[in-house]
C-alpha cells in the first residue's frame, strides 16, 4: 500500500527525530569526542577507523609519480575554477531575463538523489558515494606520497551515510609547502574527474557496442487522446519516418513537414511500430491545431527532445555529435533535464539490443548503461562543485595557496605567516561571492 504525502512526511520527521535522539544519547553517555570513534562534525557523525592507514602507505610510495599526479591535478582543478565561477556569472546573468515561473528550485541546486528532482535516488546515491569515498581516498594517497599523516579513515553518517573522509594531520599539513599542500587538495578534483571519464568510456563501449535504433526518424513520447495520432495506433514508443512524402529524420523535418498542412487534410504517415517490430504505413485526417493561431495540421504528438540516432549518438561517443563537439558535451550533461536518462519506458522503446551485452536481457542492461552514465555525470558534477573557490571545498583551499603563491611574487618581502593572513581574508571574500551567486540565481527571476 502507497503512503500519502502526509503519511510520508511524518515517517521522515520521525527517523530524523530518532537520529538526533541517538546523537544525543551518545554523547551524554561519552562516547562521542574528538578522540574517539564517533566524532560530530556538525549535525553528523564521523565514524572513524585507523584500519586502512597501512594501505594509503603502501599506494603513496611512489611519491615521484604521485607527486606528478598532483601536479596535472592542480592544474586541473585550477582550469575548473575558473570555468565553474565563469558558468555562475553566465547564469547569474540569464537568470535576469527567465520568469520567476521557470526559476531553479532550492531543490534543484542540491545535487542530492531523491531530492533534486533531476537525480535518481537509487542510480545517483551509488553513485554519489562512490565518488565521494575514491574522491577522498585520493586525499589520503596524495597526503601520504606528500609525507602528510592520515590519522583515521571513515563514514559521514547523517540518519543515512552521505560520505566518507580521510582526516589528514593538521600540523603536518600546516607545516606542509603550499605546493604538497596544494597537491593534496586538488586529489579529489583530479580523481573525480578521472572516475568521470573512466565511467563514461565504459558506459560509451557499452551503449555503442549492444544499442541499436530501431529505425531512423523522429520518436514519439506522448500521444494525446482522442487526436489523429491515437486513431491510427501511434503510440508513444514509435518512431515516424515520414509524413506527407517528408523524410522525418530529425525534430525540425518532422515540423515542416506539419507546419505546410492543413486541418482537414489526409496525409500519408509512416511510422514504425514498437509494440510490433513492423513499419506501418497509413493515413491521418490532421485536426485543427490548438497551439497556433495560423490554421495548420495537428496530429497530436509530442516528439522526444532528441530522435533516437541522436540520443544513441550522445549516450555513445557526443564529441561526434552533429551539433559539433561542445553542443555534444552540453546535450549529454542535460539529458536527465531532458527526461532522457535514465533511460528507461518510452526512451528504451526506441532500440533493440544485440551484441555482446545483450545477454543481460532489455532489464538487466539498461540496469548496467545508466549506473554508469550517473556514476559518470555524479564524478563530473562533483569534480566542478569541489573546484568552487568556497571554504570548506577543495578549491577553497587551492584558491588560498593560489592566492599567497600569486601574493608572494609581487610582496616578496612579506613573510609566510602574513602571507597566509591575506590569502586566508582573500579566500574569505571569494567564498562570499561565491555564495552571493548562487543565491542570486534564485533571488534574480523573482525580483
């Protein structure tokens, strides 16, 4: 039986009360403290373990390799500073010009599964805490091949576990140069982004080895009742091929070619039916249509965002995408906006698996394609949002030894701790304006 809102709510409150009930209780009775195994940081626990310690000796060994790993990092997440802050300002100036009606949510500016609306929690939670724990296992590998300690490894725990965390030795790694320092913090950026590129190839090879369209043209993911479009059997899940002699094969062929009809007008469609393998060719009186003031055909469909050949194409290699490169990149990142992943229903109905993945069954595979698309798209949004000059993120932290390096070159009789005094207000400064952007995002369209 499905709960209602309220029923829901109230089984939420109540886990949380029961949370913060247990919290309370562990701490009066002593077991939470600095140096225990529960430790509070914030309103959620830090479960902490010294097991694994040994092993982050073992893989930071290599330390010239690592160190050269932490040098591409740092330059990397350098690059995604500036181009996440550059994307803020960019939003924060079309934001000026959208109605308060088309206007991000609070819900929609967390990248949290089952809240933002766009994440799925099951596929986006995996994936958000497989990110979250290779992200700060790089911390303790990168810390360890810096001759920084690691005092303990463990889970954040807030009534669910939301992450994981290497707790590295503040005094060493104050006493750090600020090039290891900046090494280590830019080792969850630099390994977001290598998971992201990891996951996507084998998402690509996946998708691009076993998924096939079942016909090139424009597919259908609503059919309206009681229109033209349901009395000749189209379904949501087709694919129309052509209308009126016109080659449908993408969105804008499929809406000149309705755009030249009239209502009352019976034209010849061709469509490929999913729900029978077969390509069905028949004709439609088209009605009068309700959305244009100019008479036209209607047939009472809502085309997909993308055709079939082109979602294949964005799921598979989007570099190589008609659009050019950059649109390719910029369409795969909004597919979830798009409705278009996970893929699943009506989206999956547009392809026929065969290949060496196709064992897996329709279920099973795409199971395995948008796993790896989340685990990719949740590693690349964590890779930027980490690069954000804001304390207490890792580009908080490069921004302050990014400030006093660049400081330091042109005061160069300051000393490090004055140094460290004005990168530290400078990073201050950048964490205000940085939380002043987003909030302008949702401030802008309501003003």
């Amino acid at each position: 039986m499905s709960l209602s809102l309220p029923e829901t709510i109230g089984i939420i409150l109540a886990v949380i009360a029961a949370y913060f009930g247990a919290v309370i209780y562990l701490q009066r009775t002593g077991r939470i403290g600095p140096e225990k195994a529960l430790t509070l940081f914030g309103p959620a626990l830090m479960l902490k373990t010294t097991h694994g310690r040994a092993w982050l000796d073992r893989t930071g060994r290599f330390r010239r390799f690592w160190s050269v790993v932490g040098d591409v990092g740092v330059l990397l997440a350098g690059l995604a500073m500036v181009i996440i802050v550059v994307l803020l300002i960019w939003e924060g100036i079309l934001v000026t010009q959208i109605p308060a009606s088309a206007s991000l949510s609070p819900s929609e500016a967390l990248g949290i599964p089952g809240i933002n609306p766009i994440i799925p929690l099951g596929y986006g939670l995996v994936a958000l805490i497989v990110g979250i724990v290779l992200h700060e296992l790089a911390h303790g590998i990168l810390a360890r091949s810096q001759q920084v300690g690691v005092k303990s490894l463990g889970i954040l725990w807030f009534v669910i576990p939301v992450g994981a965390f290497v707790e590295q030795d503040e005094a060493e790694m104050t006493q750090a140069s600020r090039r290891r320092r900046t090494r280590i913090a830019a080792a969850g950026v630099l390994a977001n982004f290598v998971l992201a590129v990891f996951f996507f190839a084998l998402m690509a090879g996946a998708v691009g080895s076993t998924v096939h369209t079942n016909a090139n043209g424009v597919g259908i993911a609503v059919v309206e009742p009681n229109t033209p479009a349901a009395n000749i059997s189209l379904a949501a899940g087709d694919i129309v091929l052509s209308i009126n002699g016109t080659r449908t094969t993408t969105n804008t062929a499929f809406e000149n070619a309705l755009a030249n009809t009239t209502p009352g007008e019976v034209v010849p469609i061709t469509y490929y039916q999913a729900s029978t393998g077969r390509t069905v060719s028949t004709t439609a009186t088209l009605a009068k249509s309700p959305y244009y003031t100019k008479p036209r055909g209607f047939l009472g469909v809502g085309p997909s965002y993308l055709t079939p050949n082109e979602l294949l194409q964005e799921l598979s290699f989007p570099v190589g995408s008609q659009f050019g490169p950059l649109a390719g990149f910029v369409l795969w990142i909004d597919l979830p906006l798009a409705q278009l992943e996970p893929v699943a229903g009506v989206s999956a109905s547009f392809f026929h698996l065969s290949g060496p993945l196709a064992a897996l069954g329709v279920g099973g595979f795409w199971i395995l394609a948008n796993l790896l698309f989340w685990l990719a798209w949740m590693n690349l949004l964590l890779g930027l949002s980490n690069a954000l000059p804001l304390i207490p993120l890792d580009g908080g932290l490069l921004f302050r030894d990014f400030a006093a390096g660049l400081i330091g070159r042109v005061k160069r009789g300051w000393d490090s701790a004055r140094l460290d005094d004005v990168a530290g207000r400078l990073t201050v400064l950048s964490s205000v304006i940085i939380v002043a952007l987003i909030a302008w995002l949702f401030v802008a369209p309501r003003i």
